[in-house]
C-alpha cells in the first residue's frame, strides 16, 4: 500500500465540520476520574514496595530485573544486532544535515489511563494534557503532540546509550542527535475513539501502551489496534506499562497475555517493552527499539504536497489593530511531498456559504515546525502553515479535517462517498464484543477521512458497496481507506473500513 493509502483515514472530534458527532467532554463518565485515582493510590501503596528499587539510576537496571526472562534475551540479542550494525550504519548523522522539523510521526494508543500521556512526558519533557478540562478529569480529551530528539551516547554502550538529553548521564559526555522525533498522544477513553482515529491518519507509526495491572486486552487495547490493522499499519510497538506495580510473575502472565494477543494482530511481530513510564525505566531501552523498528518512512519530495489540517487557530490577540492582524494558521502534517513559503495554496472541502461548500484559496506566508522557522517544510511532526485567510476562518479549530494542497493536483471534494466496504467479525471496541451487523439502507455511519469525520446515511448498501450521503464533505482520493464507525449503545464504534471507489463530488460553492 502507498504511504497515502495507508495514512488516509479518520477524524477529529474538535472537527468544526463534525459537530453533529462532537463528543461533549462534561458528559464523558466521572468513573475514570475514580479509576485515575485508584491508579495513583496504587502507584502510592503498591509501588512503595518496589519503591526502593525503582530510583534515580539503579532504577533502570532494576527495572530491567522486572524484566521477563524471554524479553530481556531479545533484548540483548538486540544489543549484539546494533552493534554489529553500527559499523555499516551511516548514524551518528551531523546535526547541520537534520532538518529543522521533526521526521517521524508516532502515535502513543492504547486504553484509558494506561498511561500514553505518562509516556509521552517521560519521552519529551512536555505532559500533553494542557487544557483545564483534561487536567481536572485527568484524562485526555483532545489529541497530544510533544516533540523530542533522540541522541546516543558514542561511548556508552546500548541500551544506556540512547537518551533524549544533551549530556549523558551515565558518562558526561555530550550526545549526538540521531532524529528529530514527534509524538501524537491519543485519547484512550472510549467515547473519544473518533479522535483516535483522526490521530492515526497522522502517524508514521504506534506505541500501544498496556498497563501490566490489568487484564490484557482491554476494549479500546483491542480497538486502537484494530485501527492500526485497518491503516494497515505495522510499525508498532508495545510497552508493558506499570510494571512496578506488579510482582515478577504477575509480569510474566501479562507478558504472556499481551504476546499471545498479539500474536492474532498486524502487531504480531512488535517487541513487547516492559516499562515504568513515571520511574522513566527503561526508556532507553524504548528509544533504541524505536530507532531499530520505526524507520523514518521513505518520502518523495516531488509528488504534489498534501497537508492534513488537524489544528487551526487565530493567533491575535483580542484588541490587536486591524494593521498588525496576522492571517489564520492552519496546523497538521505534511502526508506527501513539500510546501515552500510564497506557495499558492488551496484548502478543501473549505468553508460553508449558504448550502455549499466552497474552497480557500491563499498564499502559504510562512511555515513553523516545533523547533523553529522553515523555508520548505517535508513529511514528520507537525508543521504550522501561516496564511494571508481572514483568521476568523481559522479560529477555534474551525479548519480540522480539511485538506491542503495545490488547486491543481488536490483530490475531489465529496458530497456523497462510494466505498467498497470491509466489516470486522465482532465490535471490538466493546466489552461485549458483539457481532458486527451488515451496514442497512438508511442507517447512519461515522466516516474517518484523513482527520476528517464526517457522519452520513446510507443511500446504497449492495454487496459490499456502500454510498453514504454525507452531512459535511469531505476531501478524499479514490483508493484511500476510511474507517467507518457504527452507533451501538450510544457510542461510535469502529466496525470495519472502506476503500472509496467515487462519489458525487461537492457542489461548486
Ligand atoms: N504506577 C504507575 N502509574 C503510572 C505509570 N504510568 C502512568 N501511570 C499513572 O496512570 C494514570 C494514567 O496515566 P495517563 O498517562 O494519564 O494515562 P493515559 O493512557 O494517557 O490516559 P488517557 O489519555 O485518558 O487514555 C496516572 O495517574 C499516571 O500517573 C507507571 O508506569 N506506573
Ligand atoms: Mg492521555
Ligand atoms: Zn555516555
């Protein structure tokens, strides 16, 4: 499958386009607060218990003693094949040749509270959780993004040699960067899964996090994987989370678990990480796995660029003078090719006039990534599209699902999409795990299209070929997969995915 295929799904629940699906954050049930306390009261009687083995240094080479016998020979074999590959690898790269974004994607996936946003923190410095709502409920409502560097020690030896800090802390030494690294954090409650699912469009690749004190798989550890399967993504890797929350052999039967569960997935050849993401044990050990199993993809810088809008702002401040007035920011990331500044740039499905829909055109006025300005921004984290739109276009996340491009190459903009349709056995997503019923003439779906969603009814369901007619259009090339989620029990669930063969294109606004 091309890279454009296989990232070409989902949706954002902030989606101004998607109101009707928008999930309301004061609605979500206050038993994961609970459930996020009983986690920390654990972590603050269990984990006294190990709490002398898990600090400051010694922590990871106890951590690592947690480690079940099978992981840690993988593991070392591990170390041997880096080694060995060292002399013909071309790394340590000079920093002058690394580009002033980040390269690669990751998404951090798994079930609520088992700690991707921990993780992410542990990986960058930056918790992803910012807004007031996701810090009182302590659970995450939107998408997270955090950006880091992923250095090596050259005199250290791996594991301990890969770090994100600027100065080794085993030997002093100052590190070498290897890669700019971006990470976007998903929610894992199950009410958010439509946000998933728009942060999987913009992923290069996964880390399914799975907390070790909980049987394994947990619904949304079954779902968030069976939306990487459905991408056909299958560059994941799994951490065992918490591990210090449980005795070595409760480790070893959720070991054993989550391989064997795995072992029914794409994941089935993913290394299974035992980690604590708050003792920050083992992320070294995590780093050099990332390094050796999640490649920076290939790109191909000459093929028409295309930008999948998963923020917008207005960056004025209130009361600015209309002569200062910066034009609307557009963020997301780049899924092929590379937008210069002075780009003439289009943006679809665009904005509503009256009954239709109608395309932006603008000009690309600058481009920002996390760690700075750019004349060219590629493919990897997000990038920041500054434009000459009247910011009241771009405010509040008005833009998410959109899709940037040059006017001439971008692909259609879609009332109705024609999809051949491929439904999974059971609804994963759920405890129950009911069967997955034939999509029926009428019914309405939630389609994930880049990080569009968009809901619809069905106007044609025969032999697997499915049109929906769609209360927000949406930009989409035929050929590219969607998933589509199914209203059981009041919730969207994912219940299989759809390749989009054609459609009626949106009416000229
Ligand atoms: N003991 C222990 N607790 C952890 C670890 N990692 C995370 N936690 C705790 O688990 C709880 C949930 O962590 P989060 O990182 O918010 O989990 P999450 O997966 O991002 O949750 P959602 O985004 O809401 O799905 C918090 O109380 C964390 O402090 C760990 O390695 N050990
Ligand atoms: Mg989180
Ligand atoms: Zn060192």
């Amino acid at each position: 499958m091309s890279p454009r295929k296989k990232k070409a799904l989902t949706s954002k629940t902030k989606a101004a386009p998607a109101k009707s699906t928008e999930v309301d954050s004061s609605k979500l049930p206050k038993t994961t607060t609970k459930k996020t306390t009983k986690t920390t009261k654990a972590t603050a009687t269990k984990g006294k218990k190990t709490a002398t083995k898990i600090t400051t240094k010694a922590k990871t080479k106890k951590a690592v003693k947690t480690t079940p016998a099978k992981e840690k020979k993988a593991a070392a074999k591990k170390t041997t094949k880096t080694a060995t590959k060292k002399k013909t690898s071309t790394r340590p790269k000079k920093t002058d040749e690394i580009p002033n974004q980040a390269e690669i994607s990751l998404g951090m996936i798994g079930h609520v509270d088992h700690g991707k946003s921990t993780l992410t923190q542990a990986l960058t410095g930056k918790f992803p959780d910012t807004h007031s709502e996701e810090i009182r409920r302590g659970i995450s409502i939107r998408l997270g993004y955090a950006e880091t560097e992923f250095r090596e020690c050259v005199k250290c030896e791996a594991p301990t040699k890969y770090t994100t800090k600027k100065v080794c802390a085993n030997c002093g030494k100052e590190t070498v960067l290897l890669r700019r690294v971006a990470f976007v954090d998903a929610p894992g409650h199950e009410v958010l899964m439509a946000t998933m699912l728009s942060g999987a469009s913009i992923m290069d690749g996964a880390i399914l996090v799975v907390a070790a004190n909980e049987r394994v798989p947990m619904p949304q550890t079954r779902e968030h994987l069976a939306a990487m399967d459905i991408i056909g993504m299958e560059k994941v890797i799994v951490c065992q989370n918490k591990i210090e929350l449980v005795t070595e052999k409760e480790a070893v039967t959720n070991f054993k678990d989550l391989k064997k569960f795995i072992s029914t997935t794409s994941a089935k050849k993913s290394p299974v990480i035992p980690i604590s993401a708050v003792h920050h044990s083992n992320i070294d050990l995590l780093i050099q796995n990332i390094e050796e199993n999640l490649p920076t993809p290939p790109r191909d810088a000459d093929i028409p660029p295309q930008m999948l809008i998963a923020r917008s702002f207005d960056v004025n401040k209130p009361g600015q003078s209309p002569g200062k007035l910066q034009g609307g920011v557009v963020g997301g990331s780049i899924i092929q090719g590379k937008f210069s500044v002075g780009d003439d740039i289009q943006i679809r499905p665009g904005v509503r006039r009256g009954n239709k829909y109608k395309f932006l055109n603008t000009k690309i006025v600058s481009l920002r990534s996390g760690f700075g300005e750019l004349d060219t921004a590629h493919p990897g984290g997000l990038i920041g599209i500054g434009t000459n739109l009247d910011p009241a276009l771009t405010k509040s996340d008005m833009l998410v699902g959109n899709v940037v491009g040059y006017s001439d190459s971008l692909p259609p903009s879609w009332d109705t999409l024609e999809f051949e349709s491929h439904l999974m056995e059971r609804v994963v997503g759920s405890e129950s795990q009911s069967t997955v019923q034939n999509i029926e003439m009428h019914e309405n779906l939630m389609l994930s299209v880049g990080t569009a969603k968009t809901v619809g009814k069905v106007v044609m369901a025969a032999k697997g070929n499915v049109a929906v007619s769609l209360r927000l259009p949406v930009c989409a090339e035929t050929g590219i997969r969607i998933a589509i989620s199914r209203q059981i029990d009041r919730r969207w669930r994912l219940i299989g995915w759809g390749t989009v063969t054609s459609g009626k294109e949106q009416r000229a606004g």
